[in-house]
C-alpha cells in the first residue's frame, strides 16, 4: 500500500482515521517505516519511542480527538512527558540520562486531541542557536539540501515535518526558533501571542517571556485547528492572552476584510538581506495587493533602533546563568564550564555578571521597546510583511564557536534573527509562511506579524497566500 498520505497535513491523516479508510495503528506504522528509512539521513529525532507510539495508536483508549492516530513529535526542549528523556540539547543531561518526572500541561493537551508521537527531536544546546548541531547530538539535516542547516532551535521538528515523517511536530520559539526551521525547511510557523500556550505546571514563562511553545506545519489550517488545540490558560499561570471570539479555525472560513498592510525588505543595523529572499517580499507585497489589500513600503520605526539587541542578549544571558543551575539541580551534578559548549558558559558567565537592579533595568526596557514597536499597528496597520530571515540556509558548521571565539555563533546568527527576535520581546504573533524557491531550490519564506492577541489575522491573510499561491514541496526520495 502507498505511503503518500505521510506527505499530506494532519487534518487529512485525521479524516482517513475517521472515516475509517486507515486505522491509527496503520497510520503509525507508515510512519515508523518512513522514520526508519529516513531519520538515520535527517537526524530529526534523537530519542525515538516507536514501540510507545504503536501501542499508544492501538489503544482503544486512544482519545478521540480532532487528530485522533495522527503521528506527531515533541521538541526535546519543553513538552515535558513524564518518564520520558529531556535533555535540552545538553550533553551533561544525556549523560545523566535525565527523564522527565510530570507532564507538560501542552502535552496532555495534544495527545488530548489524539496526536501520537514517536518521540523528541533534536534541538540546540538550550536553543541558543538557529541551527541544530548540539554537542551532545550529530546535527539535524535540510531535507531540501543535507549539507544545509534545518534552522534551530526546532529544527529536528522542521526536519522531521519537511522530510516527511510526520506532519506536524511540537516546537518553540525565543528569538525566531518556530519561524525559522520552519522558514528554512519550507513550512508554516506561527509563533503565537505571549502568553497564548501555557509552559505548566513546571515554569511559568520562559526566558523572561520571550518564548513561546506550539509547532510547525504543512498547511495554515493545521495550525489553526492545533492552536485550537493547544491554547487557553491554565491553572497557576502568571499571565494570559485573551480569549479568541470564535475558534480559530473560523479565521480560515470567514469574510476576509481588506487589510492595511506594510512592508519592508531590507534589515535593520545595516544587515545584508539575500536579493532572493527581498524578492520573494516584493512579490508577496504584489500578491496581497491582487487581493485586495492596500499595500505599501513602511514598518514601524522601533526595528531600527538597535538597543534593543543588546536588551535580549542580557536577558537571554541571565536565563542561561538560571538555566544552567536549575539543570545542576535536576541532574544532581554541579554543571561546570567543561560540561557546556562554549557560546552557552560565555552567556552564562555574562549572566552571572548581571545585578538584579541591572536585570530588571534590562526587562524594563524591553518592555518599553514592546510598547514602541506595537504601537505601529495603532496607527491603522493590521500586518507587517518582512522576510522571515535575511539568508537562505546556511551550510553546516557555519553557525558555530570555538572555546577561542565562544560568541562566534551568536554574531554570524545575526542574519536570522534580524527579523525575528523583535516580536519576541514585543510578545506580538508572527507567522512564517513559504513563498517560492531560489535558484538553488532553497525555499523561501515571508514573515506576517500582528497586533497583540492577531492570530485570527495571520491565518486568515496566510491562509489566502496559501490558496492563491501553492507552496512548493520538497522531493525525497525512499520509501
């Protein structure tokens, strides 16, 4: 029997179950093959849990939800799954053999909805990287390309969506960590409003509130059904975005509305971006004008300014310095420089060198950077239309340090975060969505951003990008 439905979304994986044409088990099993033919080439999951999988997807007992026997995958960094390895990219952890003791509460809600993993993908030491080549791991592969990076930190997610193993995979997002694979590897990554998805019951936010947990895709309306899924506040968090007014899978099936929307192709602090990649702007900017949108060059004056660079990178810092004790304590091992790649101890150490008042003086100014980027949108703007990264993928082993030059990775990181990171510190939701090929058959992505608490928006201007202009796939060869 054909395999092809593994190339499909997770909605038409979840009706062939209902419908009773494939059985979950089935389902599973054609993903465990394509696991097996393909992961050994990708390096998309790093801790397989297949017999788990197929027994779980046998289970009468398997939920009945809108992706009841849908294959899927955790991010080994967040998604807690009880008894379940966790390691964060961290060698040290993988040496401890470190299992998680609770469930995440996302992860009761996806295998609520019926989703079945076949267990955690690779990921960056502590996602500090937008390209995946831990220590502790040999690196996640491009499926457009192998000698390519999948982007990071979700990039064994991307890897293991775009190569098609499974069609949908848990993922997060700090500083472009969802947008990015995602953008690298030809797929859909909505980084949602702060506070959409819970980080309970062990954290309450994560790096200061510049993260955010949920997954990437192969079509917009899988993102809308598994935000449904995968939103709403839950017991003992600290804050919340509000509720929407209808699902959101109703953005995708209402009226759109014209919308005022801006765009710029070119990077803040003098960043070079690809003449592909503003290409693909410009063409998606002329897209939106056929329909219907009123389109023009302009974006909010915040981006230029470039302090608000080195506010993340205090408060990343200081997270990592937090990071790094609250994992010594877990594992039961104090974690030394030695334990560490060399960009995570400099962070840390600069970390360490950050005075509470200093700290909060950080936050408050990235507070107030928020308010002045999101004001923009209060001027009568509903989308900012920007490349999602100023670079196609880069080669492997470009995005690296060396104990002599620990920061090296974080300075040539720069071109993939440029356009990024911003709406981590504002909070705001941001969309990557494919829009064509290079000339070296890379795909390309766009990034849409809204107001605070504009998902419906961005599924909705997506979801007709999507329609108007088919997505290119990449071709795999194997079973």
């Amino acid at each position: 029997m054909s395999d092809e439905f593994l190339d499909r979304d997770a909605t038409y994986q979840a009706e062939l179950v209902r419908r009773r044409e494939l059985s979950a088990g089935e389902l599973v099993r054609a993903a465990i093959r394509r696991y097996e033919a393909r992961n050994p080439g990708l390096g998309a999951f790093i801790h397989p849990a297949l017999e788990r999988a197929l027994a779980r997807a046998e289970d009468p007992a398997l939920p009945d939800g809108p992706f009841r026997g849908v294959p899927f995958a955790m991010k080994d960094l967040g998604g807690p799954e009880a008894g379940e390895p966790h390691h964060g990219g961290l060698a040290i952890a993988k040496k401890a053999g470190y299992r998680e003791r609770e469930d995440g509460y996302l992860t009761q809600k996806f295998r609520a909805a019926g989703l079945v993993s076949l267990g955690r993908t690779n990921t960056p030491e502590l996602a500090l990287l937008p390209t995946t080549e831990p220590a502790a791991y040999p690196p996640t592969r491009n499926p457009w390309d192998p000698a390519r990076s999948a982007g990071g930190s979700s990039g064994g997610a991307a890897a293991a969506v775009a190569g098609g193993i499974v069609a949908a995979a848990h993922a997060s997002d700090g500083g472009g960590s969802i947008r990015g694979p995602a953008n690298l590897c030809g797929l859909v990554g909505l980084k949602p409003t702060r506070g959409r998805v819970s980080f309970g019951p062990a954290l309450g936010e994560r790096w200061s509130g510049f993260s955010a947990e949920f997954v990437v895709t192969r079509s917009v309306r899988d993102c809308a059904a598994l935000l449904d899924v995968a939103a709403g506040p839950m017991p003992g968090d600290p804050y919340a975005a509000a509720p929407p007014v209808a699902p959101f899978a109703s953005a995708l099936r209402g009226a759109r509305r014209a919308l005022r929307v801006g765009f710029r192709t070119d990077a803040p602090r003098g960043i070079a971006v690809d003449a592909e990649v503003a290409a693909a702007v410009v063409a998606t900017a002329r897209l939106l004008e056929e329909l219907g949108h009123e389109v023009s060059e302009a974006h909010p004056e915040a981006l230029d300014d470039a302090a608000h660079v080195g506010l993340y990178v205090n408060v990343v810092a200081a997270n990592v310095a937090r990071a790094l004790e609250s994992w010594s304590a877990r594992i039961g091992t104090q974690i030394g420089s030695g334990d560490v790649e060399p960009l995570t101890w400099a962070l840390a150490e600069r970390g360490r060198a950050i005075g509470a008042p200093e700290h909060l003086a950080n936050l408050e100014g990235v507070h107030g950077f928020g308010r002045r980027l999101a004001a923009w949108w209060e001027r009568g703007y509903d989308v900012l239309l920007t490349p999602t990264q100023a670079e196609p993928a880069p080669v492997l082993g470009w995005l690296t340090s060396t104990p002599e030059e620990p920061l090296r990775a974080f300075v040539r990181s720069a071109p993939f975060g440029v356009f990024t990171l911003p709406f981590n510190l504002s909070g705001q939701p941001s969309i990557s969505v494919p829009a064509v090929q290079n000339a070296a058959g890379l795909p390309v992505g766009v990034q849409l951003t809204a107001r605070t608490g504009g998902e419906e928006t961005l599924l909705a201007v997506a979801a007709a990008l999507e329609e108007a202009r088919p997505w290119p796939r990449v071709a795999l060869r194997g079973s």
